[in-house]
C-alpha cells in the first residue's frame, strides 16, 4: 500500500526475478497460456498454504536462510500475514533468483539482510503474461500490418521505465516504416 503522502511507517518496495519461457517448460502443453499457468501455480500455492486472502511471508534472513519463520512483522496489508516458507509457494527458479540477489544486496548494503525485514508473496506478475507475438525488427505484429504490440499490456515490459522504453521503440519503428 502507497498511501498518498508518502508518510507510512511501512516500505513499499518490490523485487522482481526476471523469467522467460524456460522457466515455464512444465507448462508447454498449455500453448501460448503456459506463462499464466506457471503464474497461477504459485497463486495457487499461497492460497493452499494460507487458505485465505492473508498473504504468506517470510523474515528476510530466514528465507535467505532457506528457515521457517516463526513469526511475522506487522504489516499495513489487511487482511495480514502467515508466517510461511516461501519456498514452498514460489516457484523454485523464483526463489532461487530472490535469494541470490538478496545475497549480493547485503554484500552492497550493510545490514540489508536482517530479520527486520520481510518478504510478502505472491505478486505474479509485473506485466501481461500473455505475449502478443511481433517480429523482432520491426516490432509490428507477425500477422496484422501497422499494429504494435508494445509494453505491459503486450508483455513486453514490467514497469513504467520499460514500458515507455518500448514505447519509444515501437514509435521509432513506425515512423521508420510508414513515415
């Protein structure tokens, strides 16, 4: 939650663990829905291990840790959380990547990892997980002449950054193709 002024004693950050069709192998037989399939997946496994809408977390060192919490922090999200081993919600390569990278955050930033932190799952997703499919160059779709899948929606991007960044690429190629 980003309350409007800025002035919560809670962070409201994220970490995002880039994945791609790899990751989502076990799914192929799903066609072009196997990255939403691997999305539900774990959605799925937050709710069977919470059986509710209150969100699994984890202490930060002891995910790191590969520990079970025994305890939460408080948390402004309502309706709360379950102590959880988030191992056992993401998926493996999900886990895997967060851990590695808040390794390498702690080298960077003393005292990052702590267990005054803690991790809050699962948002799935930070873009569409359905990808409108274009060519590579000129970035129109492989089928419809003058459109261009771009950014989230697309699934060519993950946040405000990227996606004005595809923007900016999808513009520059119609301008070069049709000017």
């Amino acid at each position: 939650m980003s309350p409007s002024k800025r002035d919560s004693q809670y962070a409201n950050s994220g970490i995002v663990v880039s994945i791609d069709e790899n990751d989502w192998k076990i799914f192929e037989g799903k066609g072009v829905l196997a990255a939403l399939e691997f999305q539900k997946q774990a959605e799925q496994n937050a709710w069977r291990i919470s059986q509710s809408q209150v969100a699994p977390a984890q202490l930060l060192n002891d995910f790191i840790q590969k520990k079970n919490s025994s305890t939460v922090l408080a948390t402004s999200y309502q309706p709360g959380l379950a102590a959880t081993n988030l191992y056992d919600v993401l998926p493996e390569v999900v886990a895997t990547c967060l851990q590695k990278g808040f390794l390498a955050f702690g080298k960077k930033i003393k005292q990052f990892n702590t267990n005054e932190a803690q991790i809050i799952g699962v948002e799935s997703r930070t873009s569409s997980p359905v990808r409108i499919p274009r060519d590579k160059e000129t970035l129109e779709h492989i089928q419809t002449k003058k459109l261009f899948p771009c950014a989230e929606g697309a699934g060519y991007a993950g946040g405000i950054m990227s996606a004005a960044i595809d923007g900016e690429r999808c513009a520059e190629s119609i301008v070069r193709i049709y000017k």
